[in-house]
C-alpha cells in the first residue's frame, strides 16, 4: 500500500515467499499433528475416589449372626478397616456385610459414572474367602423407590481375593446386574443391562456362601478413572483444526490468486501502455493508432452529415528548435504542443504522434461543416501559446485534412491528407490546407 492507500500489487518474489510459508506451515501441521496423536496418553485422566468422601456418607452395613447383633463391625472407621463375622456352623443365605460409599446428593440423585472407563481397586484383606463383590448402585424412577434402597439397581462385579493383594484395575464393563435383584423386580429383558449414569452407592461387600471365621477388611482407594478427553474427541478437535486450517490455506491462496491476477493485469496494461504510448509526449504512437485503427469502423458506417477526419500536421522550422537550443528544449516543445493540442481536442479524438515533429489527429465521427473549425482551432491555439522563452522561432503548425471517403483504406487516406500538408507547407506554413476527396 502507497501513503495514498493504492494497493501495490505483490510481486512474484512476495508470492514465492508466501508459498514457501505455506508449505513450512504443512510440514509444522503434519508435525503437529504426528506429535497430538502420539500424545493422546499424556492427557491426564480424571479421576473420582468414592472412599474420599466425607465421613458421614460411609455406613457399615450387615445381617444379624449368631453371637452378634450385626455381622459387621469398625476395627478403625477413619481408616476404613472393618471386620465381618461368619460363626462356625452359621448358614444365612441371605447373610451381607458390607461398606457403603452414598455418593450422591440424595436418595434418588447420584453422580454419573457412566463415561468412566475403569475402576481401580487397592484393600487389604485378612482372611480365607475365595471373592469379594465390588457394587454400584443406581436409581432410575423406572423402577427405583425412594425409601427402598433394595430397588435401585444392583450392579456388580465380583473380585477374587488372590487378585487383591496388589492394586486392581478392572474395565466399568465388566459390571453385571445381580440376577436374584432382577427377578425379584420383575426387570424386563431390556432394563437388565448394567447402568451407571446415576449411581448413589458404591461399596464392597462379602455374600453368602461365605466361609466361616474373622475377615477384616481395609478399603483404601476404589476410583472411578476416565479420559480427561475422550479420544474421539480429541482426534475431531485434531480433525476441526486442519479443517480451519485447510479453509485459511485456500483463502490465502484465493489471495494470492487475486494478488497474482491483478500484479499480471497491471502489468499487461503497462506493457500495452508502453507499447501504443509515445513515452515523451504521453500521445498515442503508430502502434497504438494502428490497433485503434483496425477496430475503426468504415467511413460509410458513420452517420448522414458526419465524417471521419485526418489532420496530419507537421511543427514549422522545427529543426532550428533543436539546431540553437538542443534536443532537451525541442523534446519540450514537443511535449507542450502535446498538451496544447489535447486540450483543445474532443475526449474522443486520437491524437497520435507520427514521428518526429509530426502529429496525426483522427476525428472518428465529426460533422462535416465543424472540421475546418476544429483543424483552425487547433492551429490557433499552438500559434498562440507561449512556448519555452529563448526559441528562435515562433512555434507553428502547418496541417493537411482529408475527409475519409467510404471504404476508403488508411494508406490512401493519409497520402491524401500529407499531401495536403505539403502544399500548407509550399503556401508558407502556418494554415490549414484541406485535400481534395477521394
């Protein structure tokens, strides 16, 4: 942009540079991209640890047994270490000693835990039990009653006490609906699947058959792990952003496009400028008269009472300009006649430097009568111009017109019209001299 705020169209040096980013700014995305793929494991996961709840949401829960009112009891409630009872010769099918995590925020509003991909596990366990029933708990108004913790849904999934003397990472999938709770709720097929979207109980329990004797239990940490992003996720914002950026490389090559089509266009207008342009009195040139010409239409398509002109006109004594002042003053000369004659021309008249101090001007479609007048006006207004102080001569023009007859070609027409000039030149130059037709 100029201080004028003309748009300077770029050039192909700028365009190749602009280029070369682009394919730098791939390479840096392809790069990028490789890097945000491999790096999808390094999203931390979120995690929710259902033993971190306040205390007052952590209840202890069993049947009666011989010897003892509840089967259950606290070895160390801030730790949650718990000792279940199962008297020698004790059979209680339907015997349950458990902990309860109440995660929720009401009897009927649970947490969701259905876009949580594992649990992890860590107890201690003292005992001979062969498993342990890790559970979760859900409401749906389907089926669940507030007041009846029994109704929510039990999922389950049981843990192999051998497999629990290290940490335990096992997938949500693999929780089932307990088929006795189904039955007993008359689930249809449909609702038997495992659900986890609105837990509000979570908890570990020991279940009939049991084996006799002391277990003691310490529940360290049940988590609740998922991805911070899921991976779909995060390959469609991977996919979004090459997306964005695929739209913002076609608009910059739309503008580089358009950059290039204007630069190309300035450019051929300067090169026909150039080449139809005479560089010093900024007039049409032979080339230039010579396309215009060939568009012209014949003399005999111009209207009643109308003709197309050629003035040729030629500077008087023009080569003692440049004999006593030099070249520079008689290229100044030239180019103020250039002016002079512009401004005294219509806007759609051609005025055309023919070589030397030799001009052309062509009036494409003037009436008859107003040609003389025009031709006149034109060599009054050169003889009354004052021209570069110190010329030796005064500066003048002699002019030879032709009225162009029908279908008569360039050639003929301009010998027509010099010949006229010549004999202006013969009368004692300065005059208009108007050639006899064709």
């Amino acid at each position: 942009m100029t201080s004028g705020g003309t748009e300077v169209p770029q050039t192909p040096t700028a365009h190749s540079g602009q280029r070369k980013r682009a394919a730098l700014a791939l390479l840096a995305g392809v790069a990028l991209t490789l890097g945000a793929i491999a790096g999808y494991d390094l999203i931390p996961p979120v995690r929710f640890d259902v033993t971190r709840i306040p205390a007052d949401g952590i209840v202890l829960s069993s049947t009666p047994v011989p010897g003892h009112p509840e089967a259950g009891e606290w070895l160390d409630a801030s730790k949650r270490r718990m000792r279940c009872h199962y008297p020698p010769g004790t059979d209680e099918p339907l015997y349950y000693c458990a902990i309860n995590y109440f995660v929720g925020a009401g009897p009927d509003r649970g947490v969701d835990l259905s876009n949580y991909t594992h649990v992890e596990v860590k107890v201690v366990y003292k005992g001979d039990v062969p498993k342990l029933r890790l559970f979760a708990r859900h409401f749906d108004p389907r089926y669940s009653i507030v007041g009846d913790t029994n109704s929510t849904k039990y999922n389950s999934v049981f843990l192999a006490t051998q497999d629990l003397r290290a940490p335990l990472s096992l997938s949500v999938d693999e929780f089932t609906v307990a088929e006795w709770w189904r039955l007993y709720y008359k689930l249809p097929r449909d609702l038997a699947r495992a659900e986890l979207s609105n837990v509000v109980t979570v908890g570990l329990d020991f279940s009939y058959p049991m084996t006799e004797g002391v277990h003691d239990l310490e529940v360290q940490e049940i988590t609740f792990v998922r991805p911070g992003l899921s991976r779909e996720s995060w390959y469609l914002g991977i996919l979004g952003v090459w997306l964005a950026g695929i739209v913002l490389y076609a608009l910059l090559q739309l503008r580089i496009y358009r950059a290039e089509r204007i630069s190309l266009q300035s450019e051929a207008e300067r090169y026909r400028t150039r080449a139809t342009t005479d560089p010093l009195t900024l007039t049409l040139n032979r080339h230039g008269f010579e396309q215009r010409w060939a568009r012209l239409p014949a003399g005999s398509s111009v209207a009643p009472g109308h003709a197309q002109a050629l003035l040729v006109l030629d500077i008087d004594h023009f080569k003692r300009v440049n004999d006593s002042c030099g070249h520079d003053t008689g290229d100044r000369v030239l180019h103020e006649l250039a002016a002079v004659l512009r401004r005294q021309l219509r806007p759609g008249d051609w005025l055309v430097r023919w070589g030397g101090e030799e001009f052309v001007v062509l009036l494409p479609g003037v009436r008859t009568d107003q040609v003389a007048g025009i031709a006149e006006d034109l060599r009054r207004a050169v003889e009354r111009h004052p021209f570069e102080h110190g010329v030796p001569v005064p500066v003048t023009v002699s002019l030879g017109v032709a009225l162009r007859g029908p279908d008569e070609g360039f050639e003929a027409l301009f010998k027509r019209a010099d010949e006229a000039l010549y004999e202006a030149k013969r009368a004692g130059r300065n005059r208009v001299v108007f050639a006899d037709g064709p």
